[in-house]
C-alpha cells in the first residue's frame, strides 16, 4: 500500500471512527434521539450528501483493491512463461531453505524467515551450530548451498542471505512422539 493509500485509509478510519461515536452516544441515550432525525432530515434530498457518500464508496472500494493487490505480490514468486504463469510462495521457499541448510554439517537447528523486495527474495536464517564446527565456514557453506539449492529448484536468484547465528549447541531437541 503506498503513502497515498494510507494518508486515505487514515481519514478514512477517523471518519467511520466518528460516526461509530455517533451510533454509540445514540444507543446509549446520550445524544436526543429527536435532534440526531433532524439532522439527519437535512440530509434528505441533499445532492452534497450523495456526493459524500459516493466519494465514501470510490475510497472503500480503491482500499479493499489496494489491500488485497498488496497481499497478493508480496507472498509468492511467479515465473512468466509461454504456457502461463507459475506461482511459488515464499513458505515454500522458506521449507526449501529449510531442507537445505539442514543437510550442512554443522547446523544442529535452523528458522528461515524469506521476504520480497524489489532487489529479490531475500532469506534470513537463525541457526544453531555444532560447537566442534568453525562458524565462518559453516555459515558460507550454508549460504552457497542454499544459494545453488534455491536457483536449481526455484529457478530464482537470492538477493540477500543473512544468517543470524543464535546458538552454539551440541544439544539435540528431542521429538515427542504421540502414542
């Protein structure tokens, strides 16, 4: 959602924030019931007021486009080809990711975490390593084979991996098993 759309949404919100207090302050009996119908006689036959109230519609309408159209990019990469349109979301390249730095000796535990921007996707990774491994070397090998992984897989090239080490362990975490 851009500036413009949020500079909308914002007196957008205090409006209908406005009015709710309206509803709640009638409700409650705090406001005449007489004098909110005659205001609301004025606005009868008042091309101003349909005017408003059309404009209302054209702002609703362009968020609900704008907060759908926002959603629907940012979550997935798609490939154009001459048979159509291939989409691969991000959690499946986070589980992809996933596989792959798992396999690199080394690395006891690893959260993925991808994004999209307009460089490309960019990983970031919070992993735990073996204390008896050298983490710079670690750490490269699991950015190369991630970067090879994703580009044979997906077909795509990585922006950024950012890997975030967040524990030097020799501790395994046991599964539970359900019985």
């Amino acid at each position: 959602m851009g500036i413009f759309d949020r500079i909308i949404l914002t007196i957008y919100t205090f409006l209908v924030t406005l009015i709710s207090i309206g509803v709640i302050l009638i409700s409650l009996r705090l406001v005449s019931l007489d004098w909110a119908w005659t205001t609301l006689g004025f606005i009868n036959q008042n091309w101003e007021v349909s005017l408003v109230g059309a404009l209302f519609l054209l702002v609703s309408v362009r968020l609900l486009f704008a907060g759908v159209r926002s959603r629907r990019g940012k979550n997935r990469i798609i490939h154009h080809n001459e048979m159509g349109d291939v989409h691969i979301s991000l959690d499946a390249v986070e589980n992809l990711v996933e596989k792959a730095a798992r396999n690199v000796r080394g690395i006891r535990n690893v959260k993925v975490y991808a994004s999209h921007s307009s460089a490309g996707v960019k990983l970031y990774l919070k992993a735990v390593v073996s204390p008896e491994s050298h983490v710079p070397t670690v750490t490269a090998d699991v950015q190369e084979r991630v970067r090879n992984y994703i580009k044979n897989t997906v077909g795509v090239e990585l922006a950024e991996i950012q890997i975030f080490v967040n524990n030097i362990s020799n501790d395994f975490k046991a599964r539970q098993r359900v019985e």
